[in-house]
C-alpha cells in the first residue's frame, strides 16, 4: 500500500526488510529494496535441500503476502532440483499455541521429515518448541529455518540464550555480512550499550542494513539538495478519498524525485553490511548467505551460500577475482548435526503412519516362471525378481509395508505395458518383475537402478562338433594344403642345391642325399633339424622361409582351437541384418517388448512375426524351422534366453545383443522409493548378492553365457598368405637364379682353362686329372666348391704349386 502511495507522490521508498519476491521495479518504479529478496534466498534453501539429496519436504509459513510469496518461491526454485513442497502447513498470522499443535499434529503422519519453517521473527521460538514437545526434534526429523530465525538469535539478550537448548540440530539461514574493522567497532558500541541499558536488544543483519540504509539515503539527500530545490505540487494520480476518512488528494507531489531516485541507485560504498550497491532490479547486489546451525547451546557456521557458486567453507568476498567451479561436486560444508545429536545425514523421508501397504503389482506369467510365478495357487509369489526385491528392502533404512498384487490371468503372459500403465494410474503403487526400462514407459513412471543387464539377442539352432580323426586338416583348404606342400618341396630342393657344392652335410651316396634334403625341410617345422647352412644364398633364403613359416604355424594354431573349442551355426542366421534382408518368420515372446521394436524400430513385417508362449514353444518352433512351420530364429530378452538354453545344447545364441536396456522396478513419478530401491540395489551388486541370485536360478546346470555359442571361424584360405608365398617364392627363385649364374661363369672358365692351359706341364697335370671326371656340366655342378677352386689357383699359379709339389 505504501509502495502504491509513494508511485503516486513520486516519493522513493528504501526499504530494509521488505524480502516478498513479488516487489518488483516493473510495478512499483519508486520502490528500493536495500536488502537480500527471498528469491535470493529460497534458492540458497533449494540449494541446500538438493545437496543433501531431500525430494520433498513440508513448508511451514505464515498466512500472508510474505509467507505465501517465498514459499512459492521455494517451490519453483525446488522444481528446478527435480524436487518439490509436498504440503503446505499454513498458519494464522496472529498464530497462537494451539495453532502450531494443531498443525504440527496434522504432519506427523505424512512421509516427509524434512521441514522448511518460514514465518515472521518469534521471540518465543513457538513451533520448536511444540515440536519439542511432540517428540518431533529426534533424528528422524530435519528442521529448516530461514533467516528469520538467526535474525530472533542475534537479538537474544545474553539472558535468553539458554532457549538455544530447543534448537538442538536446527539448521538456518543467515544474510551474509562481510567481517569489516568497521562493523567490528560498532557491534562494540553496541555491547557497550547494551550493558548500560540503553538498548535491550541484540543487533542482527537487519540492524546492520537499516544503519546502511539510513546512510544511503541520506548521502542521496545531501547530493540532491546539492544540485537541486525541493519542491511540491498538486497530485492528480492518487485513487480519489472523498468516500473515506483518508485525504490523500491533499498530499503533494515531489517534483525531484525522479533525480532523487537517480541519486539513491547510483549509492555505492561500504558500509557495515559491506558493499552497498543496487542492481537493476533495485535490489542490493546479493552478499550471499550463511548457513548456521545450533549445536550445544551454541551457533556455529558451517558454510557459505553464494549466487552461482553454491556452498562453500570460504567467505564469498575470499572467492572473488578467482575461478570458481559452479559443479555441485565442487560444494562443501563442515560437518553439520542434525536433531538427536546425530552426523549422520536423516533420511527426510519415512513411511506414512497411515499409510495403507505399498500395492505391489505382479505379473502372473504363463511362461518363464523362474523370474516370477504364483506358487500353486496359493496367491504367494518366488522368483528370481522377488528375491531381489525381499534382498532390496532388508537394506532400505525404513519399514515398508507392502502386498503383492497378481496382474494377469496366468493362462498367458500379461502385457508389461498395461502394467505400468496401472501404476501410473494409481491401481499400483510399484510393479515389480522382469519389466524392461524402455523409453515410453520412463515417461509415464520412475524406474529403480537396473538390477540386471538385458537386451535383444537371436536364438538360432545350431550343432556340434563331433570328434573326428582328421579334424586337425580342416584349418586349411585343400588348396592351402597343397600350395603349403609344395612349398617345403621347392624350399628341399633349393637348399640342397645351394648347400650342395658346400655343405658335406648335404653330400654322400644319393638315397643319403634324398633323405637329408627332406627331412631338413620339414624340420624346420619343429626347429630340430641338425643341418645348418653354409652358403650365403641358403641362409638368406631359410630366413625368409622361417617368417613364412612362424605365420603359418601360429594361423594354423589359432584355426584349430577354434575349431576344437567352438560351435558351427547349422543356419543361415548370422545376426540381425540378415533376419532384416530376408523374409524367414521371426518368433518373439508373447508379451514382450520384442515385438514392438521389431516391427515399429526395424519396419520388420508383421506377418512374419511369430508368437510363441514358452520355452517348449520356443524348442518346436526352432526344430521345426522356417520350412516346416517353424522360425528361422527367436528375437527376446537375454535372461529369457538364458534360461531356456540353461537346459538346452542344440541352440545357440548368435552374434551379441543388438539392444541395451535393463529391468527394473516401476514406481509411480516422484515416488521416494525409487532412490532408496536404487540405492539398496547398487549395495547388492556391490556386495555380491545379484550375482549369487543370479547363479541360483540361472545357473542350475552351469551358466548358459559360459557356453555360448558362437559361429565357426571360417577355414584358413591361400588368398589370405599369396602375398607372404610370393614373396618367399621370389626370393627363392632369385636365390636359385644368383647360385645357376655363378656356376655357369665357374664352367666356362673351367672350358677355357682346358682349352687354352698356360704351360704344358699344368695342362697336361689338369688334364690327366680332371678330363675323366668331368664330362659335363651336371658333373661340374657336383663336384665340391673347394675342388673347383683349388683347381682354378693351380691353373693361374703353375710355378708355384709345381714347385711345391716337388
């Protein structure tokens, strides 16, 4: 109202205590708000409900444009935490003691524990109190407060500080006020004072705005009278009053106030409360908050809130000029304890006192009732999901009362999206089984961590491997066989040529010969042979060779054991994109999402889409096949098909899963058990209890993954090594080419020499030597390398070797 009245008499109005969001520049221009907004603020408590992880809580508020305004403040700032005000408590604003009972009465038997209390400042600190006294200040309760607790604190009298006790573990907010030399000296005055009597009161962060305020205005007064004269005039835009008592035409306009208002957003110092500036909301530029809480009789504080840098143990004037993370990861507070005396964070969150059991719906199924079935008609419910979910809630710090309720005739699998659906329409209040958490049923509900890793795979039939005595040639062809033969034929005949003149190994009467060339080279095979190569040639091309030949030996290696140790496909079926390209009869599980994505997500006809209702179906139609009435394969969930190839060989699954997802348990939207199931899960994978139960129901006859089955490799083929033979080939022949070249120069130097002797003596020595025995040029090819030489140096130094022969 006198926002309105001060629009009209261009009067600007500075207010220091004035925190209702609402108050905006756009509606009332003249307004100035010299401290923090609780828009401000109720971020800073969202912040705070976030960072210990609450999702609902219960504000507590005084019934008028104050209380109202910031709690709905709060509740926007908390739908951005993915969070939310559950109830709304409001009280009478000339609230008594029987208001606060009723209330609090009213909210014990609600879920949330975590309350927000947002009322004017109450020396009497009423609701706690009352709920001291309703055995509401225990550890399974959190008490928020605003800052309207710290500013009833901060002006307790020394006398009154005993009422602290009935705050034990209440944690509040506090506009921060920077330490300053200057504020120091007047809190000292101020205690001064105080013990004189001259004031009663303490001074809190209010006391400091108005003394800054106060300031403000009267520094923008001393600069306007400075420029300007002070003038009235008659007022036409106040609401006529003639109807009322109230004479407001006979107010007068102030002339200035446009430049006085100029001159007041234009403050800028430092005053008690730290800098003392406006933004363009004309607001005061945000200090941040402390967080404080009472512990022992005392108020200690545990850190520090700040506009886009969130908590912290450093003041916010330390952060400033640095590179501060805006990570929620990155924020910190000191130890904080709670009511009861606990460090341990609560809960915030219990079952309702009267609450009715948590509905549980079931699926009955038909098929596949190790996941879960009804036992014999007795209503009660096993399986593997329900021993997940009983493991669940013994680690979920609360009580939760539940009953299973059975959704579907048991004659067939019920639809899994009809069930969902019931819990989104409040039939249930959780669903559990094997539900796959697929993207339109997270639309409509919240799901827990995934208890298990799922997706689509193919089921195909396929054979084993039967022993056979030959089964060590079927890593090669037959073509890779003979080209392999013939290269450790061409590799014996080749060294024997090369080593032949050189190597008395590879010497002797022929059938020695023979035997050593081949056997030399299939030695090299196992690295036993006793020969070892003299020549250049012949050691140059065994290199080459032995690389071959490593290749070879370690693809042969590899190739048979996966052969020994793998299944062969006995279809056509090699993953999905072949069931896409041809048109054999897919069957899927009733019930399952299966069918949906086959035919929405691949555009797989609908007509070939087989149903099929249990694991005997799936084995009909598997040996059937596609020809016969059957199916080519089966698309469905992995545990599915771990479970029906936990008692079957002759089917296989084929290639990896083409999906990922994951089952879960459904919960209606915001439900808190949906985090605490979460975190109950994880602790049982983390301690190993998901996968003992896995192996309890899956793993009967040993885990179906550990014998996978998989396609054949296919059989090693020439055209994966012609690179590697033709290099061997060519460096060999190049070899054996070098080795007929020299031989052939050796010759006919030999034919010359025999020709055309140097004397007579050497030629007739030469002759009567080597005539007979060397008839041709085979016979010069066997004959040692040594002879030959030997031969040459006699023929070039006559003198010599006659004399010495003498």
């Amino acid at each position: 109202m006198i926002s309105e009245v001060a629009n009209g008499l261009k009067v600007p109005l500075v207010s220091f205590a004035a925190t209702d969001p609402t108050l905006s520049a756009l509606q009332f221009p003249y307004f100035i708000r010299s401290t923090q907004s609780d828009s401000q603020q109720m971020a800073a408590m969202a912040d705070l409900i976030d960072f210990y992880g609450w999702k609902e809580v219960i504000a507590i508020y005084v019934d008028d444009d104050y209380g109202r305004n910031g709690i709905s403040a709060l509740s926007n700032m908390l739908e951005k935490n993915m969070a939310k005000v559950s109830y709304k408590l409001p009280l009478p604003v000339q609230f008594n003691q029987h208001d606060i009972t009723v209330l609090l009465n009213n909210s014990k038997p609600l879920g949330p524990r975590v309350y927000v209390v947002h009322v004017s400042p109450d020396p009497g600190l009423r609701i706690f109190t009352t709920a001291q006294k309703l055995q509401m200040m225990t550890n399974n309760y959190v008490w928020l407060a605003t800052d309207w607790l710290s500013a009833t604190l901060e002006s307790f009298s020394k006398m009154n500080q005993t009422s602290l006790r009935i705050l034990q573990g209440v944690v509040g907010l506090r506009q921060h006020t920077p330490d300053s030399i200057p504020k120091k000296a007047f809190l000292s005055r101020w205690s001064g004072m105080q013990q004189k009597g001259l004031v009663s009161a303490g001074l809190n962060t209010y006391g400091l705005y108005a003394y800054d305020t106060v300031w403000a205005v009267a520094r923008s007064i001393d600069k306007f009278i400075n420029e300007h004269n002070i003038t009235f005039s008659a007022s036409h835009e106040l609401p006529d009053s003639k109807a009322t008592r109230v004479q407001l035409e006979q107010l007068k306009v102030f002339d200035g106030g446009t430049f006085l208002l100029r001159k007041l957003l234009q403050t800028n110092f430092t005053g008690l409360s730290g800098q003392v500036q406006f933004n363009q909301d004309r607001n005061i530029v945000s200090r941040g908050y402390d967080v404080i809480n009472i512990d022992k009789m005392e108020i200690h504080r545990v850190g520090y809130w700040f506009d886009g840098s969130g908590f912290s143990v450093l003041p916010p004037e330390t952060l400033k000029g640095k590179n501060v993370s805006h990570s929620q990861l990155d924020w910190k507070l000191q130890n904080i304890t709670w009511p009861g005396g606990k460090t341990e964070t609560p809960r915030g969150w219990v079952i309702a006192d009267n609450a009715r059991p948590l509905r549980i719906g079931v699926p009955r199924r038909a098929s596949f009732v190790g996941f879960v079935t009804e036992e014999h008609d007795s209503h009660k419910v096993q399986g593997y999901c329900i021993d997940i979910l009983l493991e669940a809630l013994k680690l979920v710090p609360y009580d939760v009362p539940y009953k299973f309720e059975l959704f579907g005739d048991g004659l067939s699998n019920p639809s899994y999206d009809g069930l969902v659906k019931m819990v989104a329409n409040d039939v249930f209040d959780a669903a559990v089984g094997d539900i796959a958490i697929v993207t339109n049923r997270t639309k409509i509900v919240d799901f827990s961590q995934p208890y298990i890793s799922t997706g689509l795979v193919i089921v195909a039939p396929i054979n084993n491997h039967k022993a056979s005595a030959w089964v060590f040639l079927k890593p090669f062809t037959v073509e890779m066989w003979c080209v392999t033969a013939a290269s450790f034929v061409m590799i014996a005949v080749v060294i024997w040529i090369l080593e032949h003149r050189v190597n008395d190994d590879f010497r002797g009467p022929p059938r020695r010969q023979i035997a050593t060339m081949f056997l030399f080279s299939f030695s090299t095979l196992f690295k036993t042979n006793q020969e070892a190569t003299v020549s250049s040639l012949g050691r140059f091309v065994m290199v080459v060779w032995l690389f071959l030949l490593m290749v070879i030996t370690s693809s042969y290696t590899a190739s048979l054991s996966s052969i020994l140790t793998v299944q062969q496909l006995s279809t056509s079926v090699k993953g999905i994109e072949s069931l896409i390209t041809n048109d054999w009869p897919i069957g899927y599980q009733v019930g399952s999402f299966a069918y949906s994505y086959l035919s929405d997500s691949l555009r797989i006809q609908k007509s070939r889409l087989i149903s099929l209702g249990s694991p005997e179906d799936y084995e009909r139609a598997l040996r059937q096949g596609p020809r016969n009435g059957g199916v080519a394969a089966i698309v469905d969930e992995l545990p599915y098909v771990q479970l029906f190839l936990s008692n079957q060989t002759d089917f296989g699954i084929i290639g990896q899963p083409f999906t990922r997802s994951g089952w879960g348990f459904a919960f209606q939207r915001d439900s808190p058990l949906a985090v605490g199931m979460s975190t109950a899960i994880l602790k049982l994978s983390e301690n190993g209890m998901l996968q003992k139960l896995h192996e309890k129901w899956f793993c009967k006859e040993g885990c179906p993954e550990e014998r996978r089955q998989h396609s054949e490799p296919h059989q090693l083929r020439l055209i994966s090594f012609w690179g590697l033979y033709l290099l061997c080939g060519t460096i060999t022949f190049t070899a054996f080419l070098v080795f007929l070249l020299r031989m052939v120069c050796q010759y006919v130097r030999y034919k010359q020499q025999q020709m055309h002797p140097h004397s007579p003596s050497s030629s007739s020595s030469f002759s009567t030597r080597y005539s007979k025995a060397v008839f041709n040029f085979f016979d010069f090819i066997d004959e040692k390398e040594e002879a030959i030489k030997k031969m040459f140096t006699q023929c070039d130094y006559p003198q010599v070797h006659g004399s010495s022969g003498r």
